[in-house]
C-alpha cells in the first residue's frame, strides 16, 4: 500500500508542530512554554515598587495628622496641667473622680443608648412610609434636608425653639395652644379682693370673712389687675339690688382709668369683671354658683331660705396663664437636645435603609401575603431580618458619631444648665481650653474617648471583611 506524500522522509520538516495542549508525538516531551500562567481577566499586576510609591504619601499623611496627634495625646496624657511634669495616670484616674467628668460620662451613656437606637427606628418607619405614599420623592426630600445645615445652625435653630417665653419659642407656643384650648386660663390672673374686705385666701381662691343669707347683698370690690386688661364686654360697673331667695352682689374692678374714686365704691368709671365665678358654700360644699356679668352683678339662686352661706371665689378665676415647660431646664435639657439629633439624623438612617429596603426580592413579601401574613408580620419576620445588616450599619455609625457629639449640646444648653447636659467632648474642651487649661485632663478625655471608638470601629472592620469574603 502507498504511504502519503507527508509520511515521506524529510517531510516532518514542514509539518505544523502540534498545538499547545494538542497530542504529541510518542515519546515526545511536551515543550514548556516560555511564559507564565496567564493572570485571571481584569486583574491588573502592579510592581511592588509603584505600589510603594503611591502608598507613601498618603501613609505620611495619615501619620501626620492622625498617628502623630494620637501619639502626642497619649504622652500629654501621662503630665500634669501645664505638660512641664510626669504624673503617670493621675488624668486617667481623675476621669472616674471628678464630679463634672462622671456626669459627662452619664450623658455620654444615656445618648449612646438613646440617640442611636431612636434614630435607627424613625430611620426605618419613614423608609417604609416613603414606599407608601405617593409623593416617595418629596417625603425623603424633607426627611433629608436636615442634613444639609451644620450642628452650629441647627443648634441656633432649636436654642429658639425651645425657649420658655411662648411668644418666642415655638414648642412652649404649641404646648401653650393646646393647653389653653382644653382648659383656658383665667382672665385675672394677677387680681385679688381688695384686703379691706377681710377675704381670706384659701387653695388659690379667696373666701369671705362673713356669712350671708338670701336676700343680701355682697360687694367685692377687685384689686392687682390693670384697667387696661379688662375684656372688652367689661361695662360701667352697677351696684346690685337685693332679691328674694338670692345672694346678690357686684365684683369689679376697683381702679378707676387716671387715677380717682374712693376705694370700696362704686364710682363712675370703675368697671364690671365679667367671667368670674363667685360660689356658695354651706361648710366646704358649693350649694350655688354664678358668673359675673358684664356690669359685674351676679346672683346665686336655689338656696335654703334662713340658710347662712359663707362667698368663695374659686382659684379657676385666678390662675396664672400656662406658661408651657421649662425645655431646658435640668430635667428635659438632655431629652431636648437629644431631640435636635434625631431631627437632623433621622434623614440619614432613612436614606441608608431605603438603600437596603429596595433590594429585599419582593417575592417573599408577596409570598407571605399569599399565606395569610398581616403587614405588620411581614415587616416583623420578613423586612427586619433582612435588613439586619443595614441596620447594624446604621446604628455603628451613629454611635462613633454619638460619642464625639459637642455642637448640639454646647450650643442648645444655656449656661445655668450646661453642666448637667455636659458631655465628654463638651468636658474635654472646657477643662483644655474653656478656663481650666488642664491639657492633661483633657488629652486623658480624648484618648478615653478614642478607647471608646475602637469597639464599634473593629466591628465595623469585621463586617467589612466578612462581606468581601462572601462577595
């Protein structure tokens, strides 16, 4: 049989060699290849000389303006309030000594236990209102801004906001408002009987010195209240007649606009205080009571003929107008404040877990509405545990930025309040800069502060590495 023309002696020569990874010869080596395994696709292979080259700079940067000041911190730390002698760990032991500092460090726990927590859950509420509503957009929009004024502004903001006068703070306005609607404040707060008369005060009211029977008349002439005041129903003030089976009598205001007029008369000018209740007890019971008209008469009706009655005027016709609440004074100034940051970061914790709300698969929310769950079940055993990792997100943030917080509570608590508001940052600055010019004592604070960090730093770390390595 022929043998082809490539069998042929010689003919190898010209042959192709085989393909890299193809059969070869028998009893042919496979030869190596003169390059290396080839890198996966999209890796990028730097020479460790330029990777040095671009990591120096930002290195040297880093040291000088973390690494040296945290290392100077630690040294100032360990002397004494000028730096000029060694006291080792006095500062540090002065932290959990000194009176201011351990309040500071109360605050510092009550925001870290508060302020994050509560951020966290209005975070999450209006993440799951904005996909509710129509006008998602607009809601986050409010939500958010916040954000965008500095704690200098917000803190000037809410100083307002919270001040006692109502006419000025908006929060004591409302409260104000509200109280006045359900229960209203008197029209006389600052008046009184006029002491003549021998009205004796009694749990705010007043009471008269006689007892009176039906078919006599009492006069009660007011003091302690301007003419200008007086409601304008008030008229020219009448003396009353006596009348069968009744208690009659005139209350006004005894002041006469530009002076004149003899006290306990009744002069031209002098004018009714319409709106009082005058009451008629019989012991400690009211048996009667009547509103004052506007010429200040009254008259008490349904007695018991004979019946001796002793006048009161109830405290309701005295009281002071409410002046709402003491925002800042020393029970509410840290709620108050704490307030103030949640209006400014609740915007951000909403944004962040709106972020993780839109990639939860909406199959297992329209499952489980399939099965029967209610709303408020799937939000419990389905969008919470699923976004458990955004919320840790969240909440670690918030803490690293609750324990450095200063602006808010520097600013917001005014100077007879600020020590009980005061915080580990506001205490770092006051004892470094604010009079004391303890450097020690304030470089030990700063570097408690920092130990404080590195716990929620190093989870967060964690969390970062743990999700590189699932990704």
């Amino acid at each position: 049989m022929e043998t082809p023309a490539s069998a042929a002696p010689g003919a190898g020569a010209s042959a192709d060699p085989p393909a890299p990874g193809g059969p070869s010869a028998p009893g042919r080596r496979r030869p190596r290849l003169p390059f290396r395994r080839a890198a996966p696709q999209g890796a990028l292979h730097i020479p460790l000389r330029v990777r040095f080259g671009f990591l120096t700079p930002a290195v040297l940067v880093l040291l000088a303006i973390i690494g040296w000041p945290i290392l100077f911190s630690v040294w100032l730390s360990l002397r004494n309030a000028d730096g000029s002698h060694f006291v080792g760990l006095h500062n540090y032991v002065s932290i959990f000594t000194d009176p201011a500092t351990l309040t500071a460090l109360k605050n510092n726990i009550i925001w870290l236990v508060s302020a994050p927590t509560l951020a966290c859950a209005l975070g999450l509420v209006f993440a799951v209102l904005a996909e509710r509503i129509r006008w998602a957009t607009a809601f986050k929009i409010v939500i958010f801004m916040p954000m965008a004024i500095s704690f200098l502004a917000a803190g000037v903001i809410f100083e307002l906001v919270y001040q006692a006068d109502p006419h000025i703070g908006v929060a004591n306005a409302v409260l104000v408002e509200l109280h006045d609607t359900f229960a209203p404040a008197s029209q006389y707060p600052a008046a009184e009987p006029r002491p003549t008369t021998g009205y004796r005060a009694a749990g705010g009211g007043y009471s008269s010195p006689a007892e009176y029977t039906p078919g006599s008349v009492a006069n009660i002439p007011l003091i302690g209240y301007s003419v200008l005041d007086l409601p304008k129903s008030a008229v020219q003030a009448v003396p009353a007649t006596a009348a069968p089976g009744e208690i009659t009598g005139t209350v006004w205001l005894d002041l006469v606009y530009g002076g004149g007029g003899t006290p306990g008369h009744i002069d031209p000018g002098k004018k009714g205080t319409p709106g009082i209740t005058v009451e008629a007890l019989s012991g400690s019971r009211v048996v009667a009571k009547s509103a004052v008209r506007a010429d200040g008469t009254f008259a008490l009706h349904g007695l018991s003929p004979g019946g001796d009655y002793r006048l009161a005027l109830p405290a309701s016709d005295f009281s002071k107008p409410y002046a709402g609440v003491s925002w800042l004074g020393p029970d509410l100034v840290t709620p108050a404040i704490i307030v103030a940051y949640l209006w400014i970061w609740a915007g951000f914790a909403m944004v962040l877990i709106a972020a993780g709300l839109s990639g939860i698969p909406r199959e297992l929310q329209e499952a489980a509405k399939v099965d029967g769950a209610s709303d408020f079940q799937i939000f419990r055993k389905i969008t919470v545990p699923l976004l458990a990792p955004v919320l840790l997100v969240v909440l670690i943030t918030l803490a690293i930025n609750v324990l450095k917080v200063f602006d808010l509570v520097y600013i917001i608590s005014p100077g007879s309040t600020l020590s009980v508001a005061n915080v580990l940052a506001v205490q770092m600055w006051s004892v470094s800069f604010g009079g004391a010019q303890n450097q020690g004592l304030g470089s030990a604070i700063g570097v408690f502060l920092y130990v404080l960090v590195l716990p929620a730093m190093y989870v967060n770390i964690r969390r970062i590495r743990r999700e590189r390595r699932e990704s």
